[in-house]
C-alpha cells in the first residue's frame, strides 16, 4: 500500500512537471512563431518560364524545379502512396501522432540525437515553411506547435496541398508535379502506380533512395511502399504483386524546350532580372514573347543551314581530336568523346574503321552508338588550306577520314523510312543495320537574323549565332559590324526626299579622294572592278554601284546626310563624317540595321523593337503588356498627351512619321529591282512580287549582309567572323546571307497574301528616255516608265528639242557635278 502510494506521488510530480515544463516552453516559443495565415499568403519558390507568343516553351531559368498543382488535381492513389510511406495516420490524428513522438524522445534519450523524426505531414509542413532543418528539442518543440495551429486553422486537403507542392524528391525538383517531370516526363496524373509510389519514397531521403543515383535502394524504398498500401487497403493484393514487379522506369528529363530561341530567351531573362531582382528567378513569372514558334525555329535552321553551307565551300579543316587505335576498345568508346561537346545538332564520334572497298566509315557516335558515315556525304571535304583556297574533291573515305579520327557528325533526314538505316557488310557472309549519319564540322563563320513586325517592332524571330550553347555573345544586338552596301538605301531615301529620282543621273566613273590622315588616296571601287559610265539611281542601286554612291553623297553634302540619318533615329556616333560613308563604312549592329527596315517597310514610321509580350505573376494575372502601337500622319503630340492622360495611356504608342511618304514608296519600288533584276536576284526563288531588299558586302568580304522586306515584315541576316577576316572570294551578301534570308522569308510569308505599300497620292508616272532620264519623245524606241514625285517629274520636252541636242545638252550645272 505504501510502495502504490509512493508511486502515485512520483506520477502525479512527474505529471506535473511535465506540464509545468511543457508550459514553460510554450510560453517561451510562443511569441516568436509564426502566424499560420503567412502559409497562405507564402509563395513557392518556382522558377521563369520563358514562351513563345503561341505558347510554346523556350527557355526555364532558376534553381529550383517547381509546378505547384491543386490537390484535385493529383490523382487519389498518389495521396495514398504519400500517406503510406509518410503518415499513414494522417486524417485520424489532430497534426502530432503521439507514437512516433514518443518514439522520437526514446531515440534522443538513448542516442543523443532525433533519428526516425517521428514527424507527421503536418509537422513536415510546418518544418519545411517556416523553421530550419536542424534536428534539436527546441526545433522539434516549434515544430509541434506549428503542427497544432496548422491542424486548427487549415483542413486536411490544404494542409496535404501545401506539402506536395513544397516537398524536396531530388534532381532539383521540388513538389509532386515537378518530380514527375523531372523523372518521367509527363503530369503526376498520369504516372503508373510503380511510378507513384518511386516518388513517394523520396522525401525520406532524396539521395539515398533516387530511382537515378541509387536505382537498387530506391526499388526496395518503393516496393515496401507498394506493401504498405497493400496492407492498407489502397490497393489490392493483385495489384501489389503487378506493380512491385514493374521495372525501374525512371531517367532524368531535362526542361523540355519546344523552341530553339536562346539568344533571345537569354535577353528575356536579363530583362526581368533588371526588373525585379533576383526575384524573377523564383516568384515564378512568365514571360510570353512576341517571337513566333514556327519562324523562330525556321530562323535558327536557316542560320544554322547558311554557315555550315559557306563552311563547306570552304573545305575541311580536318578531325577535332584523334586518339591511337590501341584505345579504340569497345568500353572505351563512350568515354573517348567526353571533352568534345555537341554544338547544334552537331554530334561527336570516333572513327572506329575506314573501309574504301564499302565506300564507308565506321563510327561510335554519342548516344547513337555504332554507326555509318557513307562517302557521298563526304565529298564536300576537300582539305581546307586558306579561305581562297581548298585540295581536290576526295574520291574515297580514306583521303578525308583515318581510324581514331574525332570528327563531328549529324543525322541524315532519310528520304524514306526504310533509308534511315544502312545495310553495311561487316564481312563477306554478314551484313549488319547501322544508322547513317553525314559528316560535319562547326562552322568557323559566325551569323545573325532578325525579323521585326514592320508596323510596331514586336521582334518575330531573333537568332544570335550559331550556337549559344557554343558562345553566349549575341551578335543580333552585340556584334557592331560595317554595313557595306546594306546601308544605301538609306542614302538614297534622302536624295529621294531631297530632290533626286530614281531617273537622275550619277557617273559611275573612276573618281580618287586625297586624304591627309591616308598615306595614299582613297580610290572607291565597284564589286567588280569595272565602270559603266552615266547611271541612273534606280539601276545603280539595283547594281550596288559604289561610284554612284559616293558621288551621291558629296552632292548630298555629309553633315545634311548625317543629320537625316538622326531623324530616322539611325545611331550615327560610329559611322565616319567622310565620304566613306556611303559605303557602309560606319558600325551598326544587325537589330539596328533590322530596324531602320522596319521604318521603310512600313512606309516611314518610327520602329521601337521590343520582345516581350506579356509577363505574369505565378497566378496568371498580367503585371506588364506591350503598349499598342498607333502609327500616327498629323497631330502627334495631340495623340500622345490624350493617350497619356487616359487610365489605358501606358499601353499606348504613338509611331511618328519619320521620312516622307512618297519617298518611301519609290524606295520600294527602287528595291524591288534589286530582286527583280539586281544583285538579289536568288530571291526570285520566293515567286512573290512584294519583296524589296538590298545585299551588302565590304571590303574584302569581311561582312556581308542581306536586309529584306514587305509591307508586313522586315528581316536582316549577317555573316562574317567574329574576329573580322576575309569569307574568301566570290562570298558576297548574295552567296552568304541571301540564301539565309530566303530559307526564313519561304516560312515567313508561307500563305500570306502580297503586302504592298499602298501607293500614296502625289505619284505619277512618266514614260523616260533610259539614258537620259528625261522624259521621252513620243514613240521613242527604248523607253521606260519611271514614277517620280508629282513635283519632280521631268518637264515636257520642247517640241524643237532634237535627240542630239537632248543627248549632247542635256545636263544642267548639277548634271555636270553629278558627272564630274
């Protein structure tokens, strides 16, 4: 009786003291925790999605992976794979499951330390938003009262909500719906049951138990899983035995980007991070641009298809690497190419045989295997000895490639299924099936494309090189590069604006400059090396006929010319104040070169290019829209005051005119020409009558150029090397950057309807004497229309004036300076 009393007294002390001492530290932790509203209002830290204007993905920036879903939209048998291996006693217990706390304190007892845990999902939740992950009395404490809150004022479906969505499973995934991703590539809802429950087992131990890094240990972590819902009832025995015989499935599935764009996915990302911090990488922000999928893509592979094609002309350079044929073992294949990174769609391999007899090259390529090269993707591969200059065309595998030879290669687009894969005899009485692929190199030269939206800048393809994973240099906005003679058609907008037609008459005659700076006078030549003698405008610029040019530009006057390239918002601070000048001597890069396209597309409007669509917030709610554009003719400022003073004025923009209307459409009609019967004739290819354009190339053929357009869409291409040099002879605008612009222009235009400037009033046409200029005689053989401003269209001739005298006198004072 005196042993039961004493007993009692001890629990009823015991007791007490641990109500007191409980009591204590509730009091003490109390005050510092945090209000379970702040669950609500926390966001996930999910990262920028970048997308194209007809959403499709491009890019994915930030640390962590993260696709927070709602718990309807997570499949029932998931929850239940998550509450077997994690808290089994989830909806019975009140957010602390007194068991495995109990258990908890006799392993700290014991041990000195918390092992098991004994968290409920409950207490995970309060763990992994508010508190830190050291594993103390006092953590845990904390941890235990958040529970409680948590429990009191949020039910049970939010409370699971919030801790899928948070949860670490590996591989830089965080939450149920990013996992699933991230391990299988495809919804949390429409996983297999193996699969859910593979994912079920990671938050125990991300690392310890990854399908990826610890297959072995994860199938055992997931099978227990299976039995534990079986003993659960969550699933039937028959299904337990099906699923925990399924294989591992898992693999690693990087963000699957629908749009090859990272040059403008990068502007995108630096445009946000210089709005709102290192936020943007984690408040989950979308970006929609304006680029179009369908033409980003098609920039990017003619781009890529142009520079491979001048790199061939060019011949050969020979193998990346080479290793000895002792190393050529079959283990030893993979690891053979680890330094060699794929560019492109450029993949590498070694040469594992060379056999002429077949016409063939044996190869190990990465991710491919054993493969084939056939010869006739060869024979492109003279060997490269300048830019001018290349070895004959080989006649067999063994002159262009050698065992052990590192080379890049690519897959050949098979005409037909059947041609995919090639039937390759590996000796007289065995035949193999091996993949074929074609011989490749990365090309030396570099490119760019830009096409705007004539009418209001929105940039609708955009590619900065030919790999940014090669270099992240963006030379669509970065690279300042001479024009060349991409640059006259501005020069000849204001000689059309001021006075000159396209019927005016130039010299092209030898013409040499004196220059004090120079050790020797500067002798402007054209492409070709040959004069032509009295031109008129509309065929010189047709012709590219740098004479002409130059002489156009002193009658002009340099500082009058400079000053209108200022208001057609040209950047003239790196262009020379010289007659060079009008050769494209000055720096601009290709977007502002796009640009001032854009403003003749248009007809003459002002052209801001931008990029960026819309951004939201991680609810879909739009914080930024691309102002609307107004092209505006009269009473700008009027416009823009009313504009700003209305609740909606921050969306608006006014487009002010910026060269005159008439002008402009001769300038069309100028440019047309150059497809039509000048330098950009390749362009005919397209069989369309609205397209306009100018090539350009400079000095030595260290930049060349091709900008092109409608009345809808304006595009630029450059070629050259990063580090200026030669493309070698006979590489113009035309060969290089041309069939660039065709190939994207074909996808581009592909089923719109013609888009011509509309023809202003105050346009007429008149009937020319072709070497004169001056208006023709009735029934003259050989004459031509030509339109002119209404105000400038040559007189009627006098009824007395002869052919003779029309061809002997008819230059004026400013003929003779045009000519002299």
């Amino acid at each position: 009786m005196r042993t039961s009393r004493l007993l009692a007294w001890f629990f009823v002390v015991g007791l007490s003291s641990a109500t007191i001492l409980t009591s204590a530290f509730y009091l003490y932790l109390r005050p510092g925790l945090p209000a379970v509203d702040q669950l609500l209002d926390i966001k996930l830290q999910t990262p920028l999605r970048v997308y194209s204007a007809d959403d499709r993905l491009i890019a994915e920036f930030g640390e962590k992976r993260r696709a927070p879903v709602t718990i309807e939209q997570i499949p029932t048998i998931q929850l239940h794979a998550f509450l077997a291996a994690e808290d089994a006693r989830f909806y019975e217990h009140f957010g602390v499951d007194i068991k495995g706390l109990m258990r908890a304190a006799i392993e700290l007892i014991s041990t000195g330390e918390i092992q098991s845990g004994g968290s409920t999902i409950t207490m995970q939740v309060a763990k992994n938003y508010f508190l830190s992950r050291d594993r103390t009395f006092i953590r845990k404490f904390n941890e235990i009262l958040l529970a409680l809150q948590i429990e009191r004022e949020l039910d049970k479906k939010r409370i699971l909500e919030l801790y899928l969505n948070k949860i670490y499973l590996g591989n830089r995934a965080y939450g149920i719906q990013a996992a699933a991703q991230v391990y299988y590539d495809k919804p949390v809802a429409e996983l297999s049951l193996p699969q859910m429950a593979m994912l079920a087992g990671l938050p125990k131990a991300p690392s310890a138990y990854n399908p990826l890094a610890n297959p072995q240990r994860a199938l055992v972590r997931r099978n227990w899983i299976l039995s534990r819902m079986r003993d659960l009832g969550y699933i039937t025995p028959n299904g337990y035995e099906l699923a925990s015989e399924a294989p591992i499935t898992a693999s690693y599935h990087a963000p699957s980007n629908e749009v090859d764009a990272d040059h403008i996915a990068e502007m995108a990302r630096k445009e946000m991070v210089e709005r709102f911090g290192d936020a943007a990488y984690t408040e989950g922000y979308t970006v929609t641009l304006t680029v179009n999928s369908e033409k980003q893509q098609a920039a990017t592979e003619a781009l890529r298809a142009g520079l491979e094609a001048y790199d061939r002309r060019h011949g050969f350079r020979g193998p990346i690497g080479q290793v000895s044929g002792d190393a050529l073992e079959p283990d030893n294949l993979p690891g053979l190419m680890a330094g060699y990174p794929e560019i492109a769609d450029l993949i590498p391999a070694v040469v594992t045989g060379v056999r002429d007899d077949a016409m063939v090259a044996d190869v190990y390529a990465r991710a491919l295997g054993k493969a084939v090269i056939p010869f006739e993707t060869m024979t492109w591969a003279r060997r490269y000895k300048t830019e001018d200059l290349t070895g004959p065309e080989p006649e067999k595998p063994s002159e262009v490639l050698a065992v052990g030879d590192i080379v890049y290669v690519e897959p050949i687009e098979p005409e037909t299924p059947e041609a995919e894969m090639a039937q390759t005899p590996v000796s007289d009485s065995e035949t193999v099936t091996r993949p074929k692929l074609a011989l490749a190199q990365e090309p030396k030269a570099q490119g760019a494309l830009i096409s705007l939206e004539a009418d209001t800048g929105a940039v609708e393809a955009l590619v900065g090189g030919y790999s940014f994973g090669r270099t992240k240099y963006n030379r669509a906005v970065q690279a300042q590069r001479q024009p060349g003679s991409n640059f006259k058609p501005f020069l000849y907008l204001s000689a059309l604006e001021r006075g000159r037609t396209p019927a005016t008459i130039y010299n092209d005659a030898p013409i040499v400059f004196d220059d004090s700076e120079l050790e020797t006078a500067w002798r402007p030549q054209n492409s070709s090396g040959q004069f032509y003698g009295p031109t008129r405008l509309r065929k010189a610029l047709y012709q590219s006929r740098n004479l002409v040019s130059v002489r156009l530009l002193r009658d002009l006057g340099i500082e009058p010319t400079v000053e209108y390239l200022k208001q057609l918002k040209i950047p003239t601070d790196d262009m020379q104040k010289d007659l060079s000048l009008s050769l494209g001597s000055g720096l601009l890069t290709p977007m502002e070169v796009a640009r001032g396209f854009a403003v003749i597309a248009n007809g003459g409007y002002d052209v801001t290019p931008f990029f960026i669509q819309r951004i939201s917030d991680v609810s879909g709610e739009a914080i930024y829209k691309a102002p609307k554009v107004i092209l505006c003719e009269t009473e700008c400022d009027q416009k823009e005051a009313e504009a700003e003073t209305e609740e909606s004025g921050a969306d608006v923009r006014i487009a002010r005119r910026l060269a005159d209307e008439r002008a402009v459409y001769i300038l069309h009609s100028m440019l047309r020409d150059v497809i039509e019967r000048g330098t950009g004739r390749r362009a005919l290819a397209l069989d369309r009558k609205d397209v306009s354009g100018k090539t350009g190339t400079t000095n030595e053929q260290r930049d060349t150029w091709f900008s092109g357009f409608n009345h809808k869409i304006a595009t630029t291409v450059w070629v050259g090397f990063d580090q200026p040099a030669p493309l070698g002879r006979g590489e113009y605008g035309a060969s290089t950057a041309l069939p660039i612009w065709i190939d994207y222009m074909e996808v581009a235009l592909k089923g719109e309807p013609p888009a011509f400037m509309p023809r202003p009033n105050g346009i007429v046409n008149v009937r020319i004497d072709p070497e004169t200029g001056k208006r023709a005689r009735p029934g003259q053989e050989g004459a031509i229309f030509e339109i002119f401003r209404e105000e400038e269209a040559p007189p009627p001739l006098d009824p007395e004036e002869n052919s003779a005298d029309t061809n002997e006198n008819g230059g004026s004072n400013d003929f003779s300076r045009q000519i002299f």
